[in-house]
C-alpha cells in the first residue's frame, strides 16, 4: 500500500468514526493484546510446572532423598513465575 492509499485509508477512517470511538477502539485493541501476551506466558509457564513435576518424579524415582532440593526448586519456580504475572 502505498502512502496516497493509507492517508486516504486513514483519512476515510476518521471521517467514518468518531474520533473519541477510534480512540477507544486503539485503547481496547491494545488492552486485548496485552491479555492475549499474558495468557500465553501463563500458559507457558503452566507447561513448564507441569515438566518440572515429572522431572521431580523421575528423580525422585532414583534418589528418593532429593525430595527436599526438588520441592524447593518447584516451589521457587512457581513463586517466581506467580510474582512475573502479577
């Protein structure tokens, strides 16, 4: 597109709407990509508790006495990664 096309684009646009709705509508558009960006790093972050909960078990299923050193490290990383969302 070239740039007589976008400002006669742009131009439409803001005689179409008003410039209070177009506002808002950039606002909202914004706000949905900045949740959408969030619930992909928490669905992220969910897979890799999960990963970290099977690493533990097989662990666990060779050296039961890590019990300690592998709930604290999916503790902290949980924690941490509840602390980033926020």
């Amino acid at each position: 597109m070239n740039t007589l096309q976008k400002s006669t684009t742009d131009t439409g646009l803001t005689q179409l709407v008003n410039p209070y709705q177009l506002r808002v509508a950039k606002e909202l558009n914004q706000s949905m990509a900045a949740n959408q960006a969030r619930e992909l790093l928490a669905t992220d972050l969910l897979y890799k508790v999960g990963k970290l909960a099977l690493i533990q078990e097989e662990i666990l299923g060779n050296t039961p006495n890590a019990k300690v050193y592998t709930d604290y490290i999916l503790r902290a990383f949980t924690y941490h990664s509840a602390e980033k969302l926020k």
